[in-house]
C-alpha cells in the first residue's frame, strides 16, 4: 500500500511540475506524510493535537507550504527507526546521515547544525576532553538506544572492554535522571536537549557539560525509500530552502532554544498518538 502511495505521489508531482510553485490548497502529497516522533524537546515536544518544537514546527510550515496533509505517530527512537525501515513511517526529523540509513532511507537538505557531548554531575567536569579518556575511567555512561554520536563514538561505545559500562536507555530524560541520582557517571546528548529535561525536571544543578564532544554535524529529515518517492522529497527540500531564506527556521530555533523557552513546560507520560492534521 505504502508502494502505491509512493507511486501515486510521483503522479501528482508531475502533474503540477508544470503549474509552478505548489500552493497550501494544491496537495503535493497523495496521502498524508506519517511523521514518527519521540519526546525529545526541544526538537519534538508532544502536543495535545500533535507535535510542536523545532522538528514539530518545521515539518507544520513545510507541509503546509506543500499542500500536504501529515499524521503525528508518537514512538519509541528504535521504533520510529523500524517502521521507517518497512515503510510505515514515511518520515522523521533530527536525523544524521549515516551508511547503514541510507540504505532505507531518503535524506532532505540539512536544516540546522547539531552538537553531542558528555556531561557529568561532577565539579571536575573539565578533566575530561575525551570520551575515552572519560571511559578509562570506568565510570558508566548513559547513552540513547538507537541513537548515533558519529562514527567514532559509536566505534568507541561498541568496543567489548566498554560494553558493561555502557548504560542504553530508551530516551533522553531517563539518562537526565540516571546522572541526576548518581546511577551513571556520564551521559552524551545535545547541550538543548539536556538542558531543557534538566530544567524540566529540576535537576540543572547535577549537569555540566564536559570539553568532550563527541559529534558535530548538520542534521536531516529523513524518509522512508519504501513509503516515500524521491520527486516528494525533492518538493520538500524546496519549501524547506525557502523557510530557511525567509528565516523562519532560524526564528523556530531560536524561540525554542533560548533560556525561557522551557518556562511553564511540564513532564508528560508517554503516548502514542495518531492525530491527523490538516493543511489544506
């Protein structure tokens, strides 16, 4: 089914390749786009009728732009990872480039640049440079399953001597809570993901961040090859493009990155949700 919608999707894109610019009301997708999520803010925060944050916004202003319809399927990371690898996720966004995804999977035009690093809940916070300096400690590290930290993280996390300090949560915040109450030594993410949990669940005093970064890199939305044809990709990096040169995207960043962003959030217990919102 996903094989026919990706099909039809070819269809209606040339149709109106000859039309010019796609606007709200003309419906560049044949079927809405199921975006996968996870808690993950400030990049996805879960909403009552869907999903706002960085990724949430951005996907909203370019689908609208396209025409296109989208669902919100909240998951867990792994699981987002394995529906978008048989198709029944069409897309999800804050992701990195790598070998093994591309196998599966389109990647737009980057969107915004990206950042991982250790942190530890500890005054000697810059004694550590160096991941590997941090794991010849044999202290514990908290990590994301199903996340990358580039290659040469994810060379150094998979090494046998490493494996019984490594600590796979299934998402951000549990690794916020596990260094909070001294459960691990360390943790890796991005600084505004961390950052934000922290403050969130008020233990900003047990995180400080390390010289060690461990990645630095832009980031994409990434599609399903078996759900999504490459002509609606293309369609997307374009609006995507133009909300960038108008920059909305830097404005979306800039509001949910910034220090009050996180004023008034509150923690939600997870979800699974299938809200339809329409664009056009």
């Amino acid at each position: 089914m996903r094989q026919t919608k990706a099909m039809a999707a070819v269809g209606l894109l040339a149709a109106l390749a000859g039309a010019g610019e796609v606007s709200a009301g003309t419906g560049a997708c044949a079927d809405p786009l199921a975006v996968g999520y996870t808690k993950w803010p400030p990049f996805d925060i879960p909403t009552a009728d869907g999903l706002s944050g960085i990724n949430g916004e951005i996907l909203s202003a370019v689908a609208q732009r396209m025409g296109c319809r989208v669902t919100w399927h909240q998951r867990p990371w792994k699981r987002v990872l394995a529906e978008l690898r048989r198709g029944e996720l069409d897309v999800t966004g804050a992701a990195h480039r790598t070998a093994a995804r591309a196998q599966y999977a389109h990647f737009s035009v980057s969107y915004m640049p990206y950042k991982a690093a250790l942190f530890v809940d500890s005054e000697e916070s810059s004694r550590y440079t160096r991941l590997r300096r941090f794991l010849e400690t044999r202290q514990s590290l908290g990590v994301v399953r199903g996340h990358t930290y580039g290659d040469r993280a994810d060379a150094l996390l998979g090494r046998e001597k490493y494996a019984e300090q490594i600590y796979r949560m299934y998402a951000a915040a549990e690794n916020v809570r596990a260094l909070a109450k001294d459960r691990v030594g360390g943790i890796l993410g991005n600084p505004h993901v961390l950052n934000y949990l922290a403050h969130v669940h008020g233990v900003g005093d047990h995180l400080r961040r390390t010289g060690a970064v461990v990645q630095s890199e832009p980031i994409h939305f990434m599609f399903s090859k078996r759900a999504v044809a490459e002509p609606v990709v293309q369609r997307f990096d374009k609006a995507l493009k133009a909300l960038r040169a108008e920059g909305r995207i830097r404005e979306i960043v800039r509001r949910h990155t910034h220090p009050d962003s996180t004023a008034g959030a509150e923690v939600e217990p997870a979800r699974s949700a299938d809200t339809v919102v329409p664009f056009n």
